[in-house]
C-alpha cells in the first residue's frame, strides 16, 4: 500500500513475493537466506491513476472495540459505505468486554485508506484503528519531578 517501504524475494517460477519492508514474513525469508529484490511504488500508484483496469490495494486493518450486540454489521456497513471489498473478517473471542476485528479488505485507490479508517473508528465502541505490525511511535517515557523535601534528593532540598 504506497507509501509503505517494499522488499521483494524471487520465489518458483521466476514470480517475485512482495512484503512490506517491515513483515515479519520478509524478515524470516532474509533469515533464511534468500536475497531481497529492491522494489519501489510506480508513480501512478500512488494515486490510483494507473493505465489499464484498476488492480486496487489489499490491505488488513485491526479495529479494537468494547464487544456489543451488532458491532460486526455496523462496522462492516460503515467500511462497505466507503467503497471498499472486504474480503475476510475475523472476529476474536471477547476478552473482558474488549473484542479484536481484524479485516483484509480491498481498497480501489491508496487515498480511501485513511477514510476506511475514520468511518471505523466513528462506530460506537471503537477505539482503535490500525494496520497490523506498523505500530504507532511510543511517547518519551516521562520521569516524575523530584519534589523539595523528598528522602532520596539529601538534606539540601529538604
């Protein structure tokens, strides 16, 4: 899905298998020894304007959600409304009311991505939306200010 960085592998047949650079699939392929094929989007990939029949963009999105009675028909009417295929669901077991959708869906251009992803997360109980192994920056782990007085800061600052 442009702009996701790309390796490729040269499988039977002379095909190529693709990965993002980042897939843990690519990573045990490299492991095993095979050779990456540098790969890059074409221009016109990334806006969809490719000449010849649309191909689209395979894509899986994980929606994490409080479990409810008709979750799965809202979500997938709210991902159906933005002109997408879905193409597989996966519904985990509820764990402490909290339920994992993981979906693989096909996306006519790479511009409808972040649209799929804003009707998702606008379904009541959804709080999160994300594309599998591409995992947001943490935020700087903060240290608690010494305060005036504190035993371990020593007579000065008490």
């Amino acid at each position: 899905m442009p702009p996701d960085r790309l390796t490729g592998f040269q499988i039977r047949g002379g095909s190529i298998a693709v990965h993002r650079a980042d897939c843990p699939t690519g990573e045990r392929m490299r492991g095993a020894g095979r050779g990456p094929v540098q790969l890059d989007w074409a221009p016109e990939a990334a806006t969809g304007r490719a000449a010849g029949p649309p191909a689209g963009f395979r894509v899986t999105l994980q929606a994490e959600a409080l479990n409810r009675p008709g979750l799965l028909a809202d979500l997938t009417a709210a991902m159906s409304a933005t002109g997408l295929d879905i193409v597989s669901a996966v519904v985990e077991p509820p764990e402490e009311l909290r339920v994992r959708h993981t979906y693989t869906v096909e996306l006519p251009d790479a511009g409808t991505l972040p649209v799929v992803m804003r009707a998702m997360l606008r379904v009541s109980g959804v709080y999160d939306v994300r594309r599998p192994g591409l995992e947001a920056p943490r935020p700087p782990r903060l240290r608690p200010h010494p305060r005036a007085g504190h035993p371990a800061l020593g007579p000065k600052h008490r």
